[in-house]
C-alpha cells in the first residue's frame, strides 16, 4: 500500500543496501513508512511520517521537496511578488559518461547563469536537479529546472535563453518543451495559493497552474531510475541506482536562493491564526486553547488492533480518513487502508 508503483524500485535498492550497508540500513529502507505514528489533536488525527530519509525513497523524496513547495508558496501566496519565470538548464546527453561528470560538467554552466540573474535583480529562486538516465543515449540526461522571481517587466523569455545560451557555450541545446516560460506576471499575493502550499504528508501535485510549476520541479530524485522510466529493466535499473548510490553522497539537489531561502512571516502569520481559528473561541468569548498533538500510537499496529477488532484502534482511522484532502492515487490507497480498519475483523 505505501509503495505501490515505486515497488520495484524499490526491491533493487533493499538489495543494494544489503550487499553493500548491511541488513539494518536495508531495512529501514524497504520498510519506510510502517513506523508513522498517527497524531489526535483536538477531534482531529493525522499522520506524522517517520521515514527512512533515503535518497532514493521515492515517499521521503516528495517530503523533501514538498517543503521547499511549500515556502515558496508561502511568498507567492502572502506577499507581492515580480515576475515568476521557469528555465530549463540541460546538456547534451553523453553515452558512457559518468554521472558525477555529467553533474560536474552542468555545474560549472549552472553557477555562470545564477550569478548572471543576481545581476539582473533576483529576488528569489529554486533550483532543482533532475538525475535521469537516458536510454537512447546511454548517458545520463543531468539538468536542473530553474523557478526564479525576477523584477516585473525587466527581462522576456528570449533574453533568459540569450543568458543561458552564452553560459552554456557551445553546449546550450533547444528542449522540445518550454525552455523558458513565465509563469506568472508581477503583482499582489495570489490569493488562492494560501491554501495550496503542498501537502507535506501525501504530497500530490496541484491542479493550479501556479502551484504545478513550483511543485513539477520537486520531484523525488527516485524518478529518475524508476521502474516506468527504465521499461522495466531490472538490470538496468540496478545499475543506475547503484551509480547514483555510489557518486550522489553530499550531493545537494535542491536548492533556494534570496528571500526564498526563508519562510514567508505573512504565510506563517497566516497559519498560526487559521489554527486558532480552528480552535473557535471559549464559554467567555475568549480565543480557547490550541489542543496540544498527542500521539496515538505506531499506525501498523493501530492496524492490527483494529482489524482485531479493537474499537479504540478503529475509532483512530475513522478519524484519520478525512485527512486525506487530495485526489491521488496514494491518497484513494490510503482511504481504502483506513476503511478495510472498520470492516468485520471475521471476514479477514
């Protein structure tokens, strides 16, 4: 249930860390997600996440990225901000060449084109690092997507190509997708972003056009040898994973820049007051106490409480199905999770 498509992925790297750390890191890595402890606070419950932290985890990936999504939608939401624009910065693809080349070789490119839009007034940006193996190549497809707040009306996206393309040399290549776009024009806090700013827990992408060029980006780095991606060449999956295990130690993939290095105060401002409003207010007309986050217990054995009928436990995952506030197909996974918890301990 909690690693779904990502499973074969994921029965590669157990296997690699097996061989290579030994059974307690293989563990911990092929059983991320079976130590979240569900969380009541007031008539509420949630699940608090304890993940294995793994590079590739494709679950502990989208955590990471998601709170990067949501500072920046945090700012979007909450202050005026300039034009937001979207670059792509890719190499050409070399059959045979290593990954830590390839990264290294996108680097030097990388550091020139942010220095130049320092030049250019940058108010903030995100960057992020895509690790993807190319099979028609047979190389490694290292490129990183580029969100970066810049001055209203100051630069189009041709002049941003121009930048990249004199930092890149002879190797600025033209991607069959948009290059660079904006994402959206100068102006006051995009209103509806205040209640987008990424689900941290069961992270999904947006509906929002806004919202999904912050959070496509962000993608777990386990994408990028995923079973799908690869055709399901175990092989060859083995390969790229042991690769990225081997070369990606200390490696910082995801990165903010100017005031999108911090936590907007508006959006955090904004969270404290909806949680207090939430609280409502007491018999004397006075803001009531927050109710304090008390933990429930370890959710996999709430689970086989439950379906041993225990009606505290199951009382737990009526409460935590409402939770689960997107479409996704991990969240309708985790719904059905939560209710086969209520059904007749008898029938399974």
């Amino acid at each position: 249930m909690l690693h779904a498509e990502s499973l074969e992925l994921r029965q590669v790297v157990t296997k690699i860390l097996l061989e290579d750390k030994g059974a307690k890191y293989a563990f911990r890595y092929a059983m991320c997600g079976n130590g979240d402890i569900a969380v009541g606070a007031g008539d509420g419950v949630h699940v608090e996440p304890r993940g294995c932290g793994h590079r590739l985890c494709p679950r502990c990936g989208r955590r990471r990225g998601g709170k990067y999504a949501k500072r920046v939608l945090g700012w979007l939401g909450h202050a005026a901000h300039g034009d937001v624009w979207s670059v792509v910065l890719t190499q050409q693809v070399r059959a045979g060449e290593s990954l830590k080349a390839a990264r290294d070789r996108l680097g030097v490119k990388q550091r020139r084109f942010m220095r130049r839009l320092t030049t250019m007034g940058l108010v903030g940006a995100m960057t992020a690092a895509h690790v993807v193996w190319s099979k028609s190549v047979g190389g490694w497809h290292y490129h990183t997507h580029v969100l970066a707040e810049l001055p209203g009306g100051r630069v189009t996206a041709d002049e941003l190509l121009g930048v990249w393309r004199a930092c890149a040399g002879a190797e600025f290549i033209i991607t069959g997708e948009e290059q660079a776009r904006l994402v959206v024009g100068a102006g006051g806090p995009i209103v509806e972003l205040g209640d987008d700013a990424g689900d941290l827990d069961f992270w999904s992408e947006s509906k929002g056009p806004v919202a999904r060029a912050v959070q496509y980006p962000l993608r777990d780095l386990a994408q990028g040898v995923s079973g799908w991606r690869l055709g399901g060449d175990s092989e060859r999956i083995a390969a790229t994973a042991r690769e990225i295990l081997g070369s990606s130690s200390g490696w910082k993939l995801l990165r903010a820049w100017g005031r999108w290095r911090k936590a907007c105060p508006m959006a955090v401002e904004a969270a404290v007051v909806k949680v207090e409003e939430a609280a409502g207010v007491d018999a004397d007309g006075k803001p009531a106490v927050v109710a304090k986050s008390e933990g429930l217990g370890g959710v996999h054995r709430l689970y086989k409480r439950a379906r041993l009928g225990d009606e505290y436990a199951r009382s737990v995952f009526r409460l935590l199905e409402p939770s689960v506030r997107n479409a996704s197909e991990f969240a309708k996974r985790f719904v059905a999770y939560c209710r086969s918890a209520w059904a007749d301990p008898s029938t399974g």
